[in-house]
C-alpha cells in the first residue's frame, strides 16, 4: 500500500467511525428524552416462508405452526394473503380459534400488497382485523419492476390510500412495509414513514429484502427513521448474506435506542427466500444471552421457550427439511460434545461450555419413539383403529356419531398433509372439529367467476396511468403475457390452454 493510499484508506476509516460516534451519541441523548421501547417478534413464517421456493405446508400445518406460535408467546403471526380464494377458509377458521382462546395472545395478521382493491378484498371477504400493506421504495424497484409507470410520490399515495381503505374498512391495526428499504435512500424513507404515520399506521416494516445490510449500517438507517419518524419500526432481514439475526438485533437497538417499539419479523428455523430470513429461536437467544444486548433489549412478548424444541422440529417435519445439526438450540449437535478437553469440561460442569441449558428449550435428555407393533390412523383408517389410537392419547369419544366424525377429519386431514398425523394434530382434531373441517374444506372458483389475483392490471387499474404498468413485453394492460420472455429463462414451445 502506497502512503497516499493509506492516509486516503485512514480518513476514511475516521470519517466512517466519526458518523457511528455521532449516532451512538445522538441514540443516547435521544434515549434519555424519550425513554426505552421494547422488543417484540411477528414471525412469517406461514407468509414468507411457505412463499419460497421448494417449501410447501398443508393449510392444518400453518394452523398448528400458529398454535405453537401462541404457545410460545409470539406477539403476532403473519400468516397468510387473505386477498387470495383458497386461503380464505384457513384464513378465518384460525381467527375463529383464535377468538375461542386456542392460539393464545397470538395477534393473527394478513399480508397484502399496496392495491386498494386487495384491501377491501380481504377486509369484505374475511374476518381478518390486522394487517400489513407492502409496497417497493428502492430506485432499482421503482425503475426495474415498475419500470417508472409510478413515480416515488406514487408509492406513498398507493401506500396512505391503501391504509385508508384498510382503516375505513375496520382493520384495527395496519404497517406499512417499505419492501427493499436498505436500498432506499434514508430521507425519501423517512418521507414513507412519517407518510404512514400520518395515515394511520402503526408501524413501518424496514425491509432488508436482499440481505445486503450489515449490524452496522442497519443501526444507522433505523435509528434515523426511527428517530425523525417517531414511527414504530419492523425489522425484516434475509439472509443471503449470513447476517439476518445480526442485523435484526442490531435494528431493534437502534429502533429501542430512538425511542420507539422494535418488531423482529422472523421465521422458524430461518425458512424463507433464498437464503431465508432471521431465525426466531436464534434471535430471541441472542437478545437474552449475547454480551451487551440483553443489558439494553427488553423483551414485551412473554415468552415461553419450552416451546422451542417442539415448534422448531414440526416446521422441519412439515417441510420436509431436516433440523440443520449444528441448529441454534434445536439442533442434534447443539448440547453434544465429544473432544477431550470439551467433555472433561462438561463433566465437571456443564457451563464450562455451554451458555443456556437445554432444558430452556423443551428438550428432553432422551426421545423416544415407539418401535415395534404400532397402529396408527389415517386415510384409510377405520373406527377401531381410530378409537384405539385416540385412547393411547387419553381421548374417547361418548358416541357412535362422534368418532365417525373425528373418523372423517382424520382421514381428510391426513391426506391433507400427506404425512402420518402427529399426536398434537389428533389431538387439535379432536378440540377444535367444526374450524378443522373449515380449513380443510375448499371450493375451486368456476373459470368464468374470474376469481384471481392480476397483479399489473390491479395497479395500473388504481393508479390510472401513473402507476405500476407491466414490464414492456411481459404482460399488457389486460393482464395477458405477450409471448416475450424475460432475458434469463429458458422457455419452452407454447402451448394455448382453451
């Protein structure tokens, strides 16, 4: 390195390092004006998670995931589009258990696009009471999915007419995503949020859509929307680059260090696009046990972790993913140890080398599973082998009609899942028969009802020409593909469907 490039590479660093002292600085005399925030988790899982690629649940298996969700103690689940037909039903039967006690203090909240009409779609439709409105506010976004059919003072009017619509409509709570918020610049999101705000908005969803942020350039951008915004900030990471449970931490102490409420959205086992999203179990384990975070993060929710083990090895099962083995808490590797100095260690005391027991987490020292002679119940099982089943549970039904309708449930429910149904499925079968058989029942829309979600038509529909059009080449102003592709698929001969 030349000497002109080290004192060039040196007043960099002491610029860089001047900019985080300024707002270390400005996050302390803020946090002695306006007093701490506290720390919540809204987890996606059954949203951004089952919306990946090559991850598929049943309808019951979210219903569960938000059960055990409640059990643990989550503030709020993101569970599903409620502007789409085929998950209405699920939709409203988790809201109909949650409103009988079955998930819990679980708020249940709707995903939806910007787009007047998907709001007033979901809040006519279905029971669904809180809800996220999602919408792009990065240049790249703007000019490379918008393709600049709408302009930056469009998205904030889609974004305050969407949560005007969702308010007007009886959403009791409504955040206001800004996807792609690390490549936005910081006043024009600044701008979004106190947008929001004044709308009616709860929250602004900061989303590091990309996984490009770092602990340290997140902390700064939060803390100066949070701070000049004085809007409640969600916290949204992907974690192409390895760091989504960092930066969520480090977005919420920036959000907590400006005074206002943190929200981590998380998923559990960090599921979700491409590289996934924070984990939950990781994320919560970080705030309580990580040098110096603990010290200035202060959980809301109350949370129960016993659950942990549990909730993290159904969502492996339900998707088909085997748990990771060196998976934060829940993995088989996590509290195994084998190197000499590390089992002499153990052996003497287990702290020597392990920070957080495994009992914290709902592990058992032992599992086990019935091997040998086993009946089971399913797609093709008849009533003995029903009540049989349901009585190793501890479950018997008081007449004929009864189990055949439990009967019923099961066998649909399994070929549901296509899986063998766990013990706390049977059992969430049996509790709760009239929502099980509402998730589980589904009308396919006529073709000619048009029942459907057109996206490019939706919004250049709203925004009357100054809004979302179709990429040129993709799909015209009807909403149909106009036999081009785009420059990096393969495409196939075409094929009309009449």
């Amino acid at each position: 390195m030349s000497e002109e490039t080290g004192f060039l590479y040196l007043e960099a660093s002491l610029q860089h390092s001047e900019l985080l002292l300024v707002a270390v600085w400005d996050s302390i005399q803020h946090k002695e004006e306006v007093g701490m925030g506290k720390v919540y988790f809204i987890d996606v899982t059954n949203r951004d998670g089952v919306q990946a690629a090559r991850i598929e649940s049943s309808k019951l298996q979210r219903t569960m995931i938000n059960y055990y969700l409640g059990q643990l103690g989550v503030y709020q689940s993101e569970y599903g589009f409620p502007f789409i037909w085929h998950e209405r039903n699920y939709v409203d039967a988790n809201i109909e258990l949650a409103e009988k006690g079955a998930m819990g203090n679980l708020i249940l909240e709707g995903w939806c696009r910007a787009v007047v009409g998907d709001v007033e779609t979901t809040l006519k439709q279905t029971k669904v009471k809180h809800l996220n409105v999602s919408i792009s506010t990065s240049d790249q976004m703007i000019q490379g999915k918008f393709r600049d059919k709408i302009d930056h003072a469009g998205v904030i009017r889609m974004m305050e007419d969407a949560v005007h619509a969702a308010l007007e409509g009886g959403a009791l709570t409504v955040g206001a995503n800004a996807e792609d918020a690390s490549r936005t610049e910081v006043p024009y999101l600044v701008k979004f949020a106190r947008a929001a705000k004044e709308a009616g908005a709860c929250r602004i969803r900061y989303c590091d859509t990309l996984g490009l942020e770092s602990p340290e350039s997140i902390y700064q951008r939060v803390f100066a929307v949070a701070r000049d915004s004085g809007l409640d900030v969600e916290l949204h990471c992907h974690n192409d680059l390895g760091m989504a449970v960092a930066n969520s931490v480090s977005g919420a102490k920036a959000a907590v260090n400006a005074g206002v409420n943190a929200y981590i959205n998380t998923t559990v086992n960090g599921v979700g696009e491409r590289a996934g999203n924070a984990d939950l179990l990781s994320c919560i384990l970080a705030i309580k046990f990580a040098r110096g975070i603990g010290d200035t993060l202060q959980i809301g929710d109350n949370l129960d972790l016993s659950q942990a083990w549990k909730i993290g090895h159904y969502v492996a099962d339900a998707y088909g993913l085997p748990v990771p083995i060196n998976q934060v808490g829940i993995g088989a590797n996590a509290f195994a140890h084998e190197s000499g100095i590390h089992a002499d260690g153990m052996l003497k005391d287990r702290h020597n080398y392990e920070i957080y027991d495994y009992e914290l987490l709902g592990r058992a020292q032992w599992s086990y599973w019935p091997t040998g002679r086993v009946i089971t119940t399913g797609e093709y099982g008849g009533l003995n082998g029903l009540r049989h089943v349901y009585e190793q549970l501890g479950v018997t039904f008081d007449d004929q009609d009864t189990a055949l309708q439990i009967l019923n449930l099961v066998q649909v429910a399994n070929a549901h899942n296509q899986m063998q149904l766990t013990p706390d499925e049977l059992h969430f079968i049996a509790d709760h028969s009239q929502e099980v058989h509402k998730i589980l029942s589904l009308t396919i829309p006529d073709p000619i009802e048009h029942i459907g979600v057109r996206r490019e038509q939706d919004l250049v529909g709203q925004s009357k020409g100054n809004g979302n059009g179709a990429p040129n080449g993709l799909v015209d102003e009807n909403g149909n593909g106009t036999g081009s592709k785009a420059p990096w698929t393969e495409v196939t001969p075409v094929r009309k469907l009449r």
